[in-house]
C-alpha cells in the first residue's frame, strides 16, 4: 500500500530507459487511454489494453503499456488517473 504523502521517485523515468529496470520506483498515472482490442491469433481472443502516461516528478513518459493480467486494476477503479503506484517490475523495449 502507498502512503498517502508517498515522495514520487524523481529521475526513475530516465533511469529505466537508461537500463535500470530493478528500481521499485513510485510513480504517478497521468493519465490511461484504451487502446484497440488485440486478437490472440492462437485462441481468436480479443484482450483490451491500456497505455499509461506515468511521471516521476521530473519526467513524464508515455506511452507505458500495462500488463493485460493486471487490467482488472482499471477496471475495478483501483487504478485511475493520479494514483500514486510503486511499480515492481519493468519491461523496456
């Protein structure tokens, strides 16, 4: 859970596109944006995805795509625009 006075991690935007995707950095959700439905070609099931637009308090970087597994977040209204997250794991590619 984050605290609610929670400081954002400053410079954590760079330092993942720098390589240093180990930080648990806590972040802030700018805004989400629906993105079209992506078909699986192996089962012909469409899966909804979302983009996120984070900032560090320093940088903001988008667009950051969201695990499929985890929209339920959004969907459930846990994650929305200007929630404070701590982010546990990173893919840049």
């Amino acid at each position: 859970m984050i605290k609610r006075n929670q400081q954002l991690t400053t410079g954590a935007l760079m330092r993942y596109l720098c390589g240093n995707t180990s930080e648990k950095a806590i972040l802030q959700v700018v805004d989400i944006k629906v993105i079209e439905k992506i078909k699986n070609d192996d089962t012909s099931i469409f899966t909804k995805c979302y983009h996120l637009i984070l900032s560090d308090g320093k940088h903001t970087f988008s667009p950051c795509m969201l695990d499929t597994k985890v929209n339920k977040l959004i969907e459930m209204n846990f994650l929305k625009e200007n929630s404070i997250i701590r982010i546990d794991c990173v893919i840049v590619n």
